[in-house]
C-alpha cells in the first residue's frame, strides 16, 4: 500500500522544472485547494496579530506581528520566509528567484527537511516536508505577547510531525516527531536557514572551533581550526556531534546573528558561490554574496532512533544583536 510519504514524493518527482510561465500557471486542481486552504486559515486570524492573506504564486501566507517583529509563513512546507525585528534589515535570506509552486520547495527561509538529509534514488532531495501542505492548527499568544503558530504534516499513519513557530524578539522553531508505529523508525531532521548578510566575504562564523566536519566538495574530514570561518569560495560542511551556539559576525549590517539549538547534533555550513548559484534555476547568479546558510538538524550518523510512541524534537532559537 503508498503511504501518504510516498503519494507526495511521487507527485513532486513527477512535477520536472517547469516555470510558472511554461506550465501556463496554476490548474483548476491547485486552485481549488488553495481556495480551500485560504477558508480553513482564516479561521486562526487575529486582528492585527496573525493575518491570512494570498502570497506569491497565489500560495497561501501568513503574516505574524508581534510589538517588535513580523514573520511571513507559507503553509506550504511550513516554510518561514521572512522574520524581522521591527527597524532592523532581515534576519533571513529569500531568493527572488524562487519559485513559489504547489509542486516545488521554497528557496531561502527556513526549508524544514525531514525525514531524510540530501538525495535519495528516485525520491526528492531533503525528503518531503518542504513540498506538502502542512495544516495550521491553532494560532495563539504565549508568554511575552509572542506569538506561536503550531502547524502538521498529513500524517502516514506512521509518524505526527507537528511544526511550532513562535515570533518575539526572537525565532524559535520546533519540529516535534512522534513515532505512531509499532518499530523503531530513524530520522534525519534539518531546519535549513538561509541567513541575510551584508557580504558574505566579510562575515565570520563562530562556535565550530575544534569540529569534526565533513566537506561534500573534497570528499574528506577535518576539523575545524580556532579562527572564525570565513566564506571566499563555494562551502558545503556537515559538522557532528555539536550541539553549540553558532554565532554570524556581519560588519556590513553591524549585526551578530546567534543560533542556539536542542535536540540537535549536527550543524551544516553552505554557500554554493558563483558556479553553482549560476546553474541553480530558483536562485539569482549574484545572490551568493547575500546569503549564508547555517542548519541545525541531525544527520547521518547523528540520524535519530525513536522508538514506539517516543517523540524527538528539534529547537532552534534566532537572534540578533547590533554590533
């Protein structure tokens, strides 16, 4: 029997790279679902606080504010695509090149990866969270007049993955999954941040200091020297068994960004510099100088087990302060 995981890798296999343009924009199937998901989303608005509203694509949107910040979040994919404190450049990275389709993953944000981390023969790349049709459950306000958003992933009948976004002056992000099943099950997890930043060849990246880190590009392991990374070329580095804050140094923007993180053991630095942006369909050639990103999940030998009726959560809080 197709579990629902497997009815969605299959329709997003299945899409290719059209554009919006080629493929003749939305069909008459996307459009009534996304009628009927802008209904069901207007049920959780709260006046001047949580607003439903048609995005880019005509996907659905939510925008949350809060008295010193706003977030915008797509429930396609759960996907955060803007958080910014009020007064302040944002804190997160959107390519305007993305391509904001029903069948396709969001470029930039904060893409949820789950359950698995990078390609699998015949399935979508990072699994299939980031290309479903989460459900908003319930839109409220927490301690300090923030504001949370708990979203779910179509369950299998194996998993619930539930999603909880809350904005105050920080971002703090939590995917909760409960195994539903009678085995054990292993998971890989990612919340994969793309960050805004002045220029990428100034910044420094602290807090990996003597990590041990995989480089996809060399194919070879080291470990990470004292000084703070600096990005001049493409990077792609999955660092393991780390669970510490990882600080963003940004002279231009005169900003630290400071990621802290539970329930995680792995972090991912990825810039794709100038070869590959160019060759990216969904990201600007240029874009690369704008952006880092820092991930925090757990991957490939920090895979997680969870066993019957166990759950694992994933935190991660965002912030920032002037430098």
């Amino acid at each position: 029997m197709m579990t629902a995981w497997q009815s969605v890798a299959g329709r997003a296999k299945k899409s290719g790279k059209l554009s919006r343009r080629d493929s003749g924009g939305l069909t008459c199937g996307e459009n009534r679902e996304i009628t009927c998901g802008m209904t069901a989303l207007k049920h959780h608005e709260i006046p001047g606080r949580v607003t439903v509203l048609p995005g880019r694509g005509g996907l659905p949107a939510i925008l949350v504010t809060t008295a010193c910040s706003e977030a915008e979040i797509y429930p396609h994919g759960a996907h955060v695509t803007r958080f910014q404190k009020l007064g302040e450049p944002p804190l997160l990275f959107m390519s305007a090149a993305s391509e904001f389709r029903a069948d396709m993953p969001i470029r930039g944000g904060v893409p949820v990866i789950f359950p698995w981390f990078g390609p699998r023969a015949g399935l979508p790349a990072h699994g299939i969270a980031r290309v479903a049709a989460w459900e908003l459950l319930e839109a409220g306000v927490v301690a300090g007049g923030a504001m949370r958003l708990h979203l779910r992933l179509p369950t299998s009948g194996e998993w619930m993955v539930d999603y909880y976004v809350t904005v105050g002056s920080a971002l703090t992000l939590e995917l909760a999954v409960t195994n539903t099943g009678a085995k054990d099950v292993s998971i890989e997890n990612c919340l994969h941040t793309y960050f805004q930043v002045g220029d990428v060849q100034q910044i420094g990246i602290s807090g990996l200091a003597g990590t041990r880190y995989l480089d996809l590009l060399l194919a070879a392991e080291f470990t990470e020297g004292e000084a703070p990374i600096r990005i001049a070329g493409e990077v792609d580095r999955t660092y393991q068994d780390t669970s510490a804050l990882v600080e963003i140094r940004d002279p231009v923007l005169r900003r630290t960004i400071r990621v802290r993180k539970s329930g995680s053991k792995s972090t991912v630095v990825w810039n794709p510099w100038i070869a590959k942006a160019q060759r990216m369909p969904d990201f600007g050639d240029d874009e690369y100088l704008q952006m880092v990103c820092v991930e925090s999940g757990n991957i490939a030998e920090n895979a997680v087990t969870i066993a019957p009726g166990k759950a694992a959560s994933l935190i991660v809080e965002i912030d920032s302060a002037n430098l």
